[in-house]
C-alpha cells in the first residue's frame, strides 16, 4: 500500500490550473483505490495459503502507518498558509471526503454500531445530532468563517470580538474540547493496534502514534488533508463487507440498509422468547442473589470483610494441610490477596460489584428492547412516568448537545478554511454530508444484524464450542468482553456474556464467518477512522497555541517558519500527553466524544453564531458567554460523572438536573452562553465600525 501513494510533484504539490488538479487528484486516488483492493486480495490469497493472524495483522498495520507517513513526507511544508489551511485549494469533493473522515472518528466507527446494538433505539440521537449539526454548520457557519479567512476559530474569535482575551478564551476552550476528543481517538488507536498485532496496549498506543505523528508533524493541514481523503476510502470499504456479508448470509439481500427493518422484527420476537426462557431467568436470579449477598455485606463491613478474611485464610489453611493440587493452593492464595485490605476498599469493591450485578439481573443482559423508544411507560404507574419522561428528555438533550457541539467543533470548521471559495465551501459541507451519510445510514443496520447473529446463533451454543473469536477478544481486554457458565449448565445464555460496544464493528468480520483478513481491513478502517480524527484533532490544538496564542498574541513579529516549528514541536508534546492519558483508559470512547461535544457547544456556538448574525454582540459579552457557558458545563459533568468525580475528589451525592445525564451537560451551557453575550453586550460598549461593516459585508457580500 506504500507504493501506491502518489508522485509528490504532481497531485500534492497542487499546481497548475484547478481543472488540471482535480483531473490528477482523481486519477492519483483511482490507482489508489485499486491498490488498497489488490492489497486486501493478496493478503486473502496468502492467509489461504497459511500465513497467520498476528502476520496480517503487521501487515496491515505497516501498510496504513507507511502510507500515511509517506503522504506526509511528501507534502511536507513550511509554508504558512499551507501548513494551516492546504493553500485554500483542496476541491469541494475531496474537502467533503476528508471533513468525512475527520468526523469519522473511532466513536463513529467503533462506538456508533456498539451504542445502537447495547442501547438501541436511544442510540440513534447520536445520528440524528451528528448529522444534524452539519445542517447547522452548512446554514450559519461554513460559508461566513470562510469568508472572513481566517486560519483558526480563536483567529475569527481574536478579529470579530477585537482583542487578545476573546481569542485567548478560543485557544483554551479549543485546547481542552481538542484534547478531551483525542484522548478518545487514542484510546481507538490501542485498542485496535492490540487487536491487530497482540501488543500491549499501551504499547499500541504509541505504535499508532507514529502514523499521527509523521503525517501532521510534517505536512500541517496539507498532509492531514491528503492523508484523510486515503483514509475514508479504507474506512468506507472496511465498513461495509462485512455488514453486507452479513445481510447475504441473513437475507439473501447485499443491502443491508434496506433489509434491517425486516432483521428487526425476528430480533423483537426472539427478545420475547429470551425474556421468558428458563435459562435466562435462572441466570438473572443467580446475579440478583449476588447483589443481594454483597447488599447485605455493606450493611456490616466490619464484621463481613473479617468472615471473608478467616474463610479465605481458613482454604488456603486446609488445602495445605491436605497437600492440595498447586493449582487449587495457587486459586485460593489469589482469592484470599483479592479480600479487601481495610474497611474503605472493602465498601468501594463491594458497591461498585453490587451495581455490576444489579446491572446483569436484568433480562437481555441489561439491555434495553432494541425497538423500544424510551425506558419506561407512558402509561404505567408512577415510577414508569417518570422513566419515561426522563429517557425521552435525556434523548433530545443528547440530540441537541451533539447538534450544536458538531457546528462548533474548531477541527471541523477549520477544514472549511481549505476550500478555494466560499461557493466551494457550501458544496463541500454537502459532500461531507454524503460521505457521513454512507457510515451513519448503515451502522443501524450493522447492530441489529449482529443482534440476530448473537441472539440466534450463539445463544444456546455449549461453552466448548463457542467461536474462537469470543476467547480472543477476551483475551484482548477482559472489560470489553467476558463470558461465564453463571449457572453451570455448560450451555451459552445472553445473560452470561458481557460485551463492550467498542468492539462490535471490529468483531463483525468474525461474527459473520468471514476469513480474518477482513477483519483486518476492518481493523485497519478503524484505525484509519481513529487516526484521521487524531490528525485534525492534533493540529487545531498545535496550530491553537502556535498560530493564536505565540504569533497572535507574544511574538507578533515571528517569521513564518519558527511559527511552524513551533507548532511541530507543540504537536509532539501535546501528541505524547494525550497518550499518556489514553494510557490511564480513563472512560468509555463514547463519554469522552460526548463530553468534548458539549464542551464546544458551550464555549464556541453562542459566540460564533451571535458573532456573524448580531453585530451588536460585543468583546465583553462574548467573553462573559464563552466563560459562563463553559463553566456551567464543566461543573455539572465534575459534579454528576463518576469518572470525573474521582479525579476531581467530589464526594457530594450526584443530584442530575431534570434528569440529564452528564454527557449531555452542553443542554444548560448553551443558553447561558447566549443569555449572558446578549446581556452583557446591550450594557457595553458596541463593536468599532469597520467591525460591523465587516460583519456586514461577510453576510451581505453585494452590499455597498
């Protein structure tokens, strides 16, 4: 796949005329196409005729990182407006391919199908939000951020609001929406470099680095671009075999888009059948027994962490005494070092395990009824109510979060400084949207046909004879998947596995049979989805503090090229941070995207938007908006998030407000966001004239 990358003086140096270009570009990622296809044949070919998983998976992971390596070597620059926005010559086509696979981070390619499969309906607010910010960013942002022609959205924030503290609000709210965001892409990046390779994960993570690193550390926003639309044609194709192997081998039917609804009606019955078996229900009451057990331990702590003590000591007493197999000596020496030292560790293990079989004594594993709009019942007792309206609130909060954080997401609207013209700029917002398209409409059907593979095929299966990608998974990250005979009758229930959504779409290729060299294209698309998102992500945060805060702000009079060095030095240091962290596996993918979603909705959508449509809002009223609304933000999610308020020492009771989970904590920065520009800015001071007459003239080009 290296050498399929094109001749660095042709297609990437971007000369000649535009027509000539695009005719280049076109047949540069043609042969590229075909290359990436021939690759995948090859590789078929050998796996049948003996070449093992571990070296298909190198191969596959020496191909994607050599690849885009080489595209970034070939279009490496120290050109300013080159390392920052492509020259702003990147046609709408292939602008709208790569914001496509910018977008199509690992939480859309990994985590998407995952949520719809373990959430079902309620997780299709994740498309409806996502897909709807793009209408948003098509209609009030693209075309006027473009027009004003800046680099960066602290630029616009810094030239609209007049002054260094608006755009040093911009720099640090696109820092921490940034780093929260690739943090997620990271954490993608081990998780599927482990699954390719069989490396640790945190070695993994580094590994995957390399390929973020040469590609943006060299070329800017010119090789992450060229890099990007390479990466979409592996994500694309990667997604779909698979999905469409499984919708033949269910159907009898390659459009699995089509075909679902039909899939979805024998997953609803089999769901009625699983939620009256037997087996099931004698899984459900051994892990409510178990919560019950560890429910009346933390009655008495004292007393049970002693018992649990003396009857550990007391095994491993009598196993020695009685010359006992070393295996079984080994077992209970590791249960009796796995008794909690003292009386806090014995509370946080023993409540954190009862709501781990609180979650399981539930039937379908926990999960909700795929087709069932929201939890509860709007017509039955109180607590259902309630259940209901929450859910149903929860869901239009998460839609409206996602909506708005996509509009103001900094990597994204920064692909929209690359386009030519301001008419190339809308166009490519629609290509984006077709190219989105293509993942989003499909990842539905991909859940509900992977449902009915586990729930028809695995189900019912003895333990022994279970697939072989189940232990292998397994063996992976035992969180992700695991699976146990609760009930000892050596048979599989749905109730004895517990899956993570983060690895349904890389499991699928196994899950439907197919040879594993799919499922290393697959991973390879993952890692492409991962690793696209991380390059933009990496650059808006570099460029932020390179572009914004050192040229714009300390050292006016630097010379373009010590700024871009700077930036590629701030790369790697921000690069080797994120990782450390994604290194601590601090949350689920999908929370982190969420978190960094309602942190951009809340910091930049009120200022941008009041920024192009009310020339009245002013430097004071955007920086009391940008600060009240992120602030808001921030203090809901440290004070309702477990995971946040661990690392930040709460320890108060969690109160939600209305209900609202804290992934969707943007619903309340917002307004106030908005509120607090259009208050503060009637009681200061207006923006200087040649402000409004810009604003005036970004929105009504025509006008004299």
């Amino acid at each position: 796949m290296a050498g399929m990358s094109p001749d660095s003086g042709s297609a990437f140096s971007g000369g000649g005329s535009n027509a000539a270009f695009k005719k280049q570009l076109n047949k540069v990622y043609a042969w590229y196409v075909g290359g990436f296809v021939s690759f995948v044949v090859i590789l078929g070919i050998l796996e049948q005729m003996g070449l093992t998983r571990q070296y298909i998976g190198y191969a596959f992971l020496a191909a994607t990182v050599f690849l885009y390596a080489g595209i970034g070597f070939m279009s490496r620059t120290n050109d300013a407006a080159e390392y920052y926005v492509a020259g702003r010559r990147v046609p709408a086509m292939y602008n709208g391919m790569a914001t496509g696979a910018d977008w199509m981070s690992a939480a859309s390619f990994i985590g998407m199908a995952g949520t719809l499969y373990l959430t079902g309906y309620s997780g299709l607010a994740f498309i409806m939000g996502w897909t709807g910010g793009y209408c948003l960013v098509a209609l009030f942002l693209a075309p006027y951020l473009r027009k004003f022609g800046q680099f960066t959205i602290p630029d616009f924030l810094g030239a609209r609001y007049e002054g260094n503290l608006p755009r040093f609000l911009g720099v640090v709210a696109a820092i921490l929406c940034s780093f929260v965001y690739v943090v997620a892409q990271i954490y993608g990046v081990g998780l599927i470099t482990t699954r390719l390779t069989g490396v640790s994960f945190e070695l993994g993570i580094f590994l995957g680095l390399g390929g973020i690193l040469v590609c943006s550390f060299l070329g800017g926003m010119k090789a992450v671009t060229w890099t990007q639309v390479a990466q979409y044609i592996i994500l694309i194709i990667a997604y779909m075999i698979p999905v469409v192997w499984l919708s033949v081998k269910q159907t009898g039917f390659p459009i699995p888009q089509i075909v679902y609804g039909y899939q979805l009606e024998k997953v609803t019955a089999r769901e009625a059948e699983l939620m009256k078996d037997p087996k099931e229900l004698e899984v459900i009451a051994i892990f409510k027994e178990r919560a019950d057990a560890l429910g009346a331990k933390l009655k008495d702590i004292p007393t049970a962490l002693a018992a649990d003590k003396a009857a550990a000591e007391k095994k491993v007493a009598d196993l020695k005494a009685a010359n006992a197999p070393a295996a079984d000596l080994a077992a209970a020496e590791k249960a009796l070092a796995a008794v909690p030292k003292d009386e806090a560790a014995a509370k946080a293990d023993w409540t954190k395990a009862k709501a781990a079989n609180e979650a399981r004594a539930k039937p379908l594993a926990g999960m909700p009824r795929h087709a069932a709009q929201y939890a509860g019942d709007p017509n039955g007792d109180e607590k259902a109510k309630t259940a209901y309206d929450t859910s149903r609130r929860n869901f239009l909060a998460l839609i409206f979060c996602l909506m708005v954080g996509t509009a103001a997401l900094p990597h994204i609207l920064m692909r929209f400084y690359t386009t030519p013209s301001v008419k190339e700029a809308r166009e490519s917002v629609s290509w984006s949207l077709f190219f989105i398209f293509l993942l989003y409409f499909t990842a539905p059907a991909l859940a509900v046909l992977v449902k009915y593979e586990v729930f028809n095929v695995l189900v019912g299966t003895p333990f022994d004879k279970l697939p072989a990608w189940i232990s292998s998974w397994a063996a992976v990250d035992p969180t992700l998947l695991s699976v146990s005979d609760i009930n000892k009758d050596g048979i599989f229930q749905l109730g004895e596995m517990r899956i993570g959504g983060d690895i349904i779409v890389l499991a699928t290729p196994e899950i439907g049979g197919l040879p594993y060299v799919i499922s290393g294209m697959v991973a390879a698309g993952g890692l492409a989805a991962a690793l696209s998102t991380a390059d933009g992500l990496l650059l808006t945060i570099a460029n932020a503090l390179s572009h914004d805060l050192y040229y714009k702000m300390i050292d006016p009079n630097a010379s373009t090229g010590r700024r871009v060095a700077i930036s590629k030095a701030l790369l790697l240091v921000v690069a080797l941070a994120a990782a450390y962290v994604a290194a601590q596996k601090p949350a689920d993918i999908l929370f982190l995207v969420g978190a960094a979603f309602s942190f951009a909705a809340a910091a930049f959508f009120p200022a941008l938007t009041l920024g192009i449509f009310w020339k009245r809002a002013s430097k004071w009223g955007a920086v009391a908006g940008m600060i009240g609304g992120l602030g808001i933000t921030i203090y809901y999610m440290v004070t309702t998030q477990p995971w946040m308020r661990g690392v930040f020492g709460v320890t108060s009771p969690i109160e939600l407000w209305y209900g609202i989970a804290p992934i969707s904590a943007g619903v309340f920065g917002v307004p106030v966001g908005f509120a607090l520009i259009i208050l503060v800015s009637l009681v200061t001071p207006a923006p200087k004239k040649e402000v409004q007459d810009l604003i005036d003239h970004v929105r009504y080009p025509t006008l004299k």
